[in-house]
C-alpha cells in the first residue's frame, strides 16, 4: 500500500470537484450525504452501462450467461480491475462483497484445535462472526490485538498485533482501512510481522479500492478482497477476491458448483445462475472513476476528509481518532458531551441528524464513547461539514 498521492494539479484543474457533481448521481437533492463509506454511490453513466448489461441479458439469457461466453467477458474484467490494483488476471476473482471473499478463505481453511486466527478490536463485525463460526466448527481459538486509538502513528499498531501473534497462529485477518474507526493501517509492515511467525495473512480491504494507492501484490499477503461498490463507483456486489499463486490451492468460494476442482478461475465464475452484470460494469466504472481525476480524486477525497476532520475536532473541542497520514477519505471525531456509547444510541443520533437536518452520516461507538464517521467524496464541499458542525451543536 502506497503513501496517498497528492493531486497533480494538471489533473485537478480539469475537474471542479464539489456539488455540481451531484448531478452525475441519483443522490436525494435535500441530502447532505457524508457516509459513502458505507455502500458508495453509483453514478449514473455506470448505471446505465449495468442497464444495457441486463437487456442484453434478458434478450438472450441462454448465450448470454453460457459459462464459456460469460466466462470471457468476466475474465475480461477481471482483467481490468486487476491491473488497476497492480495484480494479474488470473489472479483475481469477482464475489458479491468483501465479506464474501473473506468467507470464501476462512471456509477454506483446514483448521485444527488449537490453532488461532488474529483479528484485532477494529475488526468488521461480519468478519469477526465468520471467524467465530469457523472457529467453533473447527475447535480453532480467535485471539484479539488491541489496536491503541486514538491512533497516532503506525508503530503502536504493529507493536500490538505482534504481542498478540504466537507460534500457533494459523491466519492474521488484517483491515486494510478499519470500518467503524476509519483507521489506515500499516498492512505490509503488519504481514511482515505476521510471516515471520509463518502466519497466512487474508487482507480485509473492503474499503482501500480507490480510496488510496493500492498494489495488492505489495502487502505481502496470501490474500486480498475488496469493495468496488464504496470508493470505485462500481454497482453494487462487484467486489473482488486476489489470491496469490501459491494460496489458491485448496480454495473455493462459498458456493460448490459445476467449476469445481477445475481451477480458481473456473469455481468463482461459475457458482449458479445470478446476475454478473455489476461485474461485467467494472470497465464502465473505471473509466468514470479516471475520468475524476484518478489519483488526483484520491489526494483531493483526502484533503478534503483530515481538513473536515480538524475542522469538527476543533469546534467541538475534542480528538480525531488518527492523524492525518493514518487517514484516508473517512475520518472519525468524537462527539462533544458524554454520552451513552452503544449501538442504539450511535443510531438514535444518526436518524435525529437525518429527521431534523437531512445530514446522513453514522455516529459509531468505539469505546466507552460516541465517534462520527464523516466520508469525502466529489459531491462533497467544506460547507457540508459546516453544516455538521452546526447540526450538532443544536442536538
């Protein structure tokens, strides 16, 4: 994972980033959505490209979804994507989700008592629960890094996931950006750590596609899945699933179908009958996303997300919870007051600032307290977080 480029100006000059983009989206027009973190937006133009994908579908479904045919125009994309992301082809498989890929691994394992997989407290709670299940089937034990936060350099994450490795940990489920906390993590230093013990490392990188530089053959991982649908602008299910050659054996996805045995390829692009057009729209996507200035979008979302960040810290007299080189284009601040730190509270809050304000935005619980996750995306301005700002201030 590379450091976040700044935005070349040539490239930036081309694009007036800001709400005369909302246009390109079906966005609600009184919305002052700062929460694309958590399903993305698909613009319009890629929309379309989906739409064209399912009439050529239903035209035709028996050609069109042929395993042979579809087949080609899947690893066509696959294609794409993978070089995107700096990887090969054949390396690289579509799923619906990350925590499909994620499932895809663990379910693949071949665990015994004993042994232990790696999470740390900012894991996903989806991907804990899969742990847990393969865990409890295999008599395997989940151990938990705890993750200092408010984060303030990579140092002491690293420190603490390897207090928390030992000679029987099998797999290391590492996040590549953490979901709720919105952390970016040092994941090539953390696998370094984590084979030296000879750990197998799954990165969670749901959220890092698009939203920083990313190499996936450069974390020195086993294996990589990621999200599409958030920071790329793909539609929703298009998401992936990088193997490296040597950790594609005995991999299968979560459904067994006629591909079986015949090749990673092969088993993860057939499962049955579904449909792949938001796999076969990733070109149309990608070709929006560099059409916004590629890593030009990814420095200005950057920019634009620790400058909200400092910005709503400072009004509220309270902490962001990294600094700006552990951030990505989501942030988190921690709510002024004391307040009661659960689930249902972070939610109560989040439905008031819609009801009152028609600000979406999630207010999580780390800890004992409540943080706002704010996310920066081309539609967004510094005006948003001022309007935030102001929200809570009357909550």
């Amino acid at each position: 994972m590379r450091p976040i480029s700044p935005p070349p100006t040539s490239t930036v000059a081309t694009v007036s980033y800001g709400h005369a983009l909302r246009s390109l989206f079906h966005l609600q027009a009184d919305a002052v959505f700062l929460n694309h973190g958590s399903f993305g937006l698909t613009p319009k133009v890629v929309l379309a490209a989906q739409a064209a994908l399912r009439a050529e579908m239903e035209a035709q479904p028996v050609r069109f979804l042929s395993r042979e045919r579809l087949q080609t125009r899947l690893r066509a994309a696959a294609h794409e994507l993978a070089q995107f992301l700096g990887a090969s082809g054949q390396d690289l498989a579509f799923v619906d989700n990350a925590t499909t890929g994620v499932n895809a691994v663990l379910r693949s394992l071949r665990l015994e008592p004993g042994d232990e997989i790696l999470v740390t407290d900012h894991t996903y709670g989806a991907v804990r629960n899969a742990v847990r299940f393969v865990c409890a089937r295999s008599g395997a034990r989940m151990v938990e890094a705890r993750l200092p936060f408010p984060a303030d350099h990579g140092d002491g994450i690293v420190a603490a996931v390897a207090a928390a490795l030992s000679k029987r940990t099998r797999l290391a489920v590492l996040d590549a950006i953490t979901s709720v906390s919105a952390l970016v993590l040092p994941v090539a230093r953390l696998a370094e750590a984590c084979r030296a013990v000879g750990a197998r490392v799954l990165v969670d990188a749901a959220h890092a596609p698009g939203m920083i530089d990313l190499d996936v053959t450069a974390l020195g991982a086993d294996w990589v899945t990621g999200n599409a649908h958030k920071w790329l602008f793909a539609p929703k299910g298009c998401a992936f699933l990088w193997a490296s050659e040597a950790a594609k054996d005995d991999l299968h996805p979560t459904v067994i179908s006629h591909g079986f045995d015949q090749g990673f390829a092969n088993e993860f692009d057939w499962t049955g009958t579904r449909d792949p057009t938001a796999w076969l729209a990733i070109p149309a996507a990608l070709d929006f996303y560099r059409s916004m200035g590629d890593s030009a979008l990814r420095g200005r979302n950057h920019a634009l997300a620790a400058m909200a960040a400092h910005l709503l810290a400072e009004r509220w007299g309270t902490e962001r919870g990294a600094p700006d080189d552990m951030t990505g284009s989501m942030a988190v601040i921690r709510l002024p007051g004391r307040r009661t730190a659960t689930r249902e509270a972070g939610q109560a809050l989040n439905d008031r600032l819609w009801t009152e304000h028609r600000i979406e935005v999630p207010a999580v619980a780390i800890g004992a307290d409540l943080w706002l996750r704010i996310s920066a995306q081309i539609y967004n301005e510094s005006m948003d977080y001022e309007y935030l700002a102001m929200a809570i201030a009357k909550v």
